[in-house]
C-alpha cells in the first residue's frame, strides 16, 4: 500500500513535463494550453496528497513508539 501510495503521485508529476514540453514547442495551441495547466494543478493537488500520507506515516510511528 505505501509503494502505491508515493508512486503514483510521483508518476503523475513525472508525466506532467510531458504536456509541459509540446506546450513550449506550439505556444499558440490553445489545447496544449489548458492541458498543460489542467495536468500542473492536478500535480498540485496529488503533492499536496503525498505530504499528507507522509505526515499521516510520521504519526502512525510517532504513536507506535508512545505505545511500546
């Protein structure tokens, strides 16, 4: 579950430079436009879900060693 966790955020990052470079090569396409913008606040959010599972993890060990 954690390898699932962190992965696919990071994959989604990674292929976001996809988008990214067509958009610096047609400038003027207002369809690479959006989703080049669409796919850069998707990675947002799904970074913002990874700093929450890795907080979530921090925790989880900061209790189980309150518990022992």
């Amino acid at each position: 579950m954690l390898n699932a966790s962190l992965a696919f955020p990071l994959l989604v990052i990674a292929v976001s430079f996809l988008p990214a470079v067509f958009q610096q090569m047609y400038p003027s396409n207002q369809l690479l436009i959006v989703l080049t913008w669409v796919d850069f606040w998707y990675g947002i959010v799904v970074l913002i879900e990874l700093i929450g599972v890795l907080f979530a993890l921090g925790e989880q060990d900061a209790l189980d060693k309150l518990e022992s």
